[in-house]
C-alpha cells in the first residue's frame, strides 16, 4: 500500500483571485431590457385598468403618486439591473466553476464539480433569439438557492452541461467500484 | 437465523389503520375545527341534533373511507437496493430510494404500538419534498429487521479501520432526572412564555367572532372593564404568569427528554427517549454534514449544553424530527464530536480568529435603528414625545452586538473550521471540508472599501458564516477548502 502525508504548502495552492474571469455575454443586456419592458407594459396596463375602473383613483394625487412610484421603480430596476448585468462574469477551471455576480453586493460563488447533483440548460424564447443560454447548477446544499448562470452562448453552455454530467458521472462510477 | 429480505410487496400491521384513521381525523379537524365552533355557539336550535349527526356522520365515513384506502394501497419493499413504496387510491405514488441514500431510521413506540408488539417507522430520505416514508405500524420483529438492512447497506461503504475504532452499542449519555430538572429549570421561560402567547392570540384571532357572541365571554370582557389595576394586582398577575410559564417549560422539557439515552457503535449513534411515547433515531456517522452545540446564559454557567446533529436535507421539511440532543456534561461534546472530527479545532488552545467590529455597527445601522424608528413612529401616535424613549434601547443593543463580535472566534484546521459566538449564551459549531457543498463570498460596497468579506459555506446540513472577516482570509480559506474538496473524490453523504 502506498501512503503520503508530506505538508501542504498553503502558498502553493490555485488561488481564486488570479482567475481572470470572463464576463457573460453583452447581449443579455438586450434580454434583459425586452424582459423590463414586457413586465413594466404588463403593470402599467394594470395600473391603467385600476384607475379607468375606479372613479376615486381619478384625481390628480393618486395619479402623481401611482406615476411616480412606478418611475422610481422602473428607474431601480434598470439601473441596478445593468450595474449588475455588467459585472456577471464566470470561469470554468478544472474542477470548479466561478460565478460573480451583483453590483452593490457582489457574490462571488464557488462550485465543485465533485459536488454538482445535476444541471439544466434554460432558454426562454427572448435567449433564444440572441443565442444565448443559461446553465443552473444544483448542488445538494440545504440552504441557498441553485445557481444560474445566466448569458452564456449557447454552444458553450451545452459544453459546460456535458463537462458537468461527465464529472458527475465519474464521481458516481468511483463510488461504486 | 435468516434475516427477512423484504422482496415482496408488503402491507403494514393492521394497527395502522386505527394511526392513520386519527392522522386523517386530526387534519381534517385542524381545517374545520373554527366551524365547528361557530355552529356549537351560534347554531340556531331545532333540527341541530340532526344535523349534527348527518353532518359528523359524514365527515367520520370520509375519514374512514379515505383510511381504509390509504392502508390498502400503501405497499413497501426492498427491491434492487432500493426501499420502493407505491400508495395512493386516486393520486398514485412510487417513491424508490437508493438504501445507501437514506439518511436516518427512527423508531417510535407509542403505548398503543407497545400492547401490539409494534414499532412506527420514519425513513428519513435525502429528498427535499417527500421527506420521508412512514410506516405507521409493523411488527417489531420486521421494524428492527427493515432497520438492520439499511443500516447493513449504509454501513457497507464505513471503512474497515473506522468500524474498529467504536466497540458495539457504548453509552455515550443518559439523561438522568436531576439533568432533566437542570435542564427545565434553565430552558428559556420567556421562549416558551411567547410560544404560548402567540399560539393563544393566534387561535383567539380565529375564534373572536365567534366567541362574541356567547354571554359568558361578554360578561368576562364587561368585568375586565371594570377591574381597578392596582400594582398588587399586577405583580400577582406576573407572578401567576410566570408560575405558569415554569410549569410548562418543565412539561416541554420532560416530554421531549425524558430518559434520553445516546449509544454509539461503529454504524452511528442510537437516540432512544420518550415519556408518554417510546422514539428512536439511528444516525449514521456519514450523514453527518455539521455539528452545532449552544446553551444559554444559565446553561453555560451550570455546564449543559444542546447538541444539533445537522444531517442532509435537514430543511424546514424535517424540523419535526430535528437531531437535537441535550447535554449535561460538556465532556460528552468531545466524545460525540470525536466521531465527525477527531480532534476539535479550537483544541490546542490557540486564541483564534476574530471578525471585525464593523459588523457590530452595520448590524445596528442597518437593522436596530429602522426597527427603532418604525416602533417609535407608532408609539407616537399614543405617546407623542415620549416615544422617543424607545431609542433607550439602542445603546443596550449595540452593546450586546459589540460584545458578540469580542466573543466572536473562529479556527481553521487540516481538518475543518470551527467556529465560537454568542453575547450571554454560547453557539459553536464545528465543520469537516469534505461536507462542504459550494462556497460564496459576499462583500456590499462598505465590506469592499474595508477590505472585508463574508464567507458562506454551503453544506447539505446548512450553512456555516463567518461575517466581516478579512477578505484575503476569506479568499485564503476558500482556496483551502476547494483544495480538500476537489482533491479527493470521497464521498459526502
């Protein structure tokens, strides 16, 4: 039997920080802004079916206040929307993936393939018109969400699918030699 | 002897039927129990017999139909390796786990299952939805059988030299009367005081409308107007309060507790305890993704401690059958942990890592000032200027957060992290690298300018935090642990 225990050299270990990281696509911004415009047309014309509906809504106050809100919160939305679309980046290393995300928070998540349960390519119908794709990892941690990559050309996020599901399947394969 | 297999189909004890018939009576009246009240006291009289027996009668041949068919059509095997369990009349379900993904086997004797030589199985899957499968009665012959194939399968993949370091069935702990007496007297009396409020304004929120109505609780109300609040009155109310309170955080702790024994053998640790129901668990040591132990202030002064065995998939799905085990001498912490993590991090006595003081102030920037001003802005409706006292309570919690962030304390081993908190009371939890499921570090734009992070590390257990720390430290671990954790392909679970 062979056996080793000589000392890990912290110093010498892949660091993080020198991954150059890649940003998404630019045209997700593109996605994202048919995204905000459908959903903002969708609650203007519910706002415009309230106040058409009820007579005491129709006065100037409730009307500036309503407009203003609604403003405000487009203004937000899109503001710190493309803020953080712009700063998504990610890297595929040998055996994890890096995803940064958030602009005023900024995430900086970090996934082992050895400990991926499964992953799933999503296109609505607005990716697919530019080409694009977005890649869910899920891993079987308790608390947190799965993690979407979002913004990834198509082609590289089918690749980074097969990579993943080989690595998963190698795992399993170890597991039941 | 032979040991059963449990290849064919099979159904469960007929004891099952009269548990699942309360099961399903029980959920049935959660749902309508507010209309039977409202028809007990604002029913109109004339008839009402009748329609009391036509309208029970109903719901009692539902109950009974819905049981029988339950129990016909919920059959279990073991086939291929795999616990396979089909049921449902209407809705049919296959549900088939992979016996070494199963995470935890509880046994529950209730007075009834002890007069019919029967057991309750709770078969804890590492599914979200779905959580587990319960067998409500089979014989305890075929419990302890059923048990034994899963364990024999979870613990075909312990390594031999593991297996031979833990002597069959050692008593760990036992929880003796005086520790459960300690442990009642120091539970959290205001916890359960606000428990038991909550549940009573909660319920009499729903029955108000109703119980309006009735003359006895208008003359209650009418005499509450009338009552002259002197101060004696009001400390001997605050003093049957907390009489009460004490009585029932004593009846809370001995029926959780009662007889609490923790034995260990090479497979995991066996949890037997119950007053009025006999339960068991069976962990395996390799579902064990995090170990968390805290007390409160009065716990920590007189040494006793409640331990939280986080295994995988324990969300909110299984708070029910939460692994919390109590602890009335903090030597058995090590010898429990032992298992999980040989040597404890903070062991060699070496001072630790602290988090920066910031935290302190961004957590009451953020958090206690717009809690204070949105409380101080409704007690100015009834105090005017005087609300402004709310604000008393500032200083007081940034005390309490500046301390926290001086008990702060967190280690970092070949092993794993370990991590120390808390203001009166006490957390720790300890954390192998090989549990890990993916890490994130988060830093807000002030972190960013201090050069701080938050390092969140995601386990199948929960997530274990260390807040503002620095964020080369933060980085520094993170490359460690995605180190121990991409350069060996052994097996979480």
């Amino acid at each position: 039997m062979s056996f080793s225990n000589l000392p890990i050299h912290t110093e010498e270990l892949p660091e993080v920080q020198a991954v150059t990281l890649k940003p998404i696509h630019p045209d997700y911004l593109k996605v994202l802004r048919i995204n905000w415009a459908l959903l903002y047309a969708v609650i203007l014309a519910g706002i415009v079916t309230v106040f058409i509906l009820s007579k005491k809504l129709q006065n100037p106050i409730a009307i500036s206040i309503t407009g203003s809100v609604y403003l405000l919160t487009l203004l937000i939305t899109v503001i710190i929307g493309t803020g953080s679309c712009k700063r998504k980046q990610y890297a595929v290393r040998e055996k994890d993936i890096l995803y940064k995300t958030g602009w005023i928070f900024q995430h900086l998540h970090m996934i082992p393939y050895n400990r991926l349960q499964h992953c799933v390519v999503n296109m609505g119908p607005i990716e697919r018109k530019y080409g694009l794709a977005s890649l869910s990892l899920y891993t079987a941690a308790s608390e947190g969400k799965d993690i979407t990559i979002h913004g990834l050309p198509q082609t590289e996020a089918e690749q980074l699918k097969e990579l993943v599901v080989l690595q998963i399947q190698a795992l399993y394969a170890d597991e039941n030699v | 002897m032979q040991m059963k297999t449990f290849d064919t189909p099979q159904r469960q004890s007929p004891l099952a039927l009269a548990m699942m018939f309360f099961k399903i009576l029980r959920t049935v009246f959660t749902i309508i129990w507010p209309m039977l009240i409202g028809l007990l006291v604002g029913g109109k009289k004339g008839n009402s017999a009748l329609k009391w027996i036509i309208g029970g009668g109903s719901i009692l041949l539902f109950v009974l139909v819905k049981t029988v068919l339950d129990y016909l059509y919920f059959k279990f095997s073991i086939q291929d390796g795999q616990l396979v369990v089909r049921k449902g009349f209407f809705y049919k379900t296959a549900i088939s786990v992979p016996l070494e993904r199963i995470q935890a086997v509880h046994m529950e004797q209730s007075f009834l299952h002890t007069l019919t030589f029967t057991h309750k199985l709770i078969i804890d899957t590492a599914g979200k939805e779905d959580a587990e499968v319960t067998i409500y009665a089979i014989p305890s012959s075929d419990a302890h059988a059923l048990r034994e194939l899963i364990l024999n399968s979870v613990d075909s993949k312990v390594e031999n030299s593991e297996a031979e370091k833990v002597p069959a069935t050692k008593l760990v702990s036992r929880l003796t009367i005086a520790g459960l007496v300690k442990l009642s007297l120091s539970a959290n009396h205001i916890e359960t005081m606000a428990v038991v409020m909550l549940f009573l304004f909660s319920r009499y929120e729903d029955v108000k409308p109703l119980l309006r109505n009735t003359p006895f609780f208008k003359n209650l109300i009418a005499y509450g107007e009338t009552i002259n609040y002197t101060w004696q009155l009001i400390v001997s109310l605050f003093l049957v309060v907390a009489i009460v309170t004490i009585i029932l955080s004593f009846v809370r702790i001995f029926l959780r507790f009662y007889d609490y024994t923790i034995r260990m053998d090479s497979k995991g640790y066996y949890i037997r305890w119950g007053l009025l129901q006999v339960k068991q668990k069976m962990i395996p040591f390799k579902r064990i993704q995090l170990i968390q132990w805290r007390s409160n202030f009065v716990r920590r002064l007189i040494g006793i401690a409640l331990l939280n065995l986080k295994v995988a998939g324990a969300d909110e799905v299984k708070k029910k059958i939460r692994i919390e085990l109590p602890i009335t001498d903090i030597g058995q912490i090590k010898e429990i942990v032992s298992v999980y993590q040989p040597k404890l991090p903070s062991e060699p006595e070496q001072e630790g890592y602290t988090i920066h003081k910031s935290y302190a102030y961004r957590k009451t920037l953020f958090i206690t000032i717009p809690i204070l001003i949105v409380l101080a802005s409704f007690a100015a409706l009834l105090w005017q200027w005087y609300a402004l006292f709310v604000f008393i309570w500032l200083p007081y919690s940034l005390g309490l957060q500046l301390l926290y962030c001086r008990n702060f304390r967190f280690w970092v081993t070949d092993d794993g992290l370990q991590q120390y908190k808390g203001t009166w009371g006490r957390a720790e939890a300890i954390l192998n690298w090989n549990n890990i499921q993916y890490l994130k570090i988060r830093r807000s734009i002030y972190q960013r300018k201090k050069g701080l992070a938050t390092l969140v590390i995601h386990t199948a257990g929960g997530a274990f935090e260390l807040p503002y720390i620095l964020h080369e430290q933060a980085l520094e671990i993170s490359n460690y642990a995605l180190f121990r954790t991409e350069s060996t392909q052994r097996n979480w679970m």
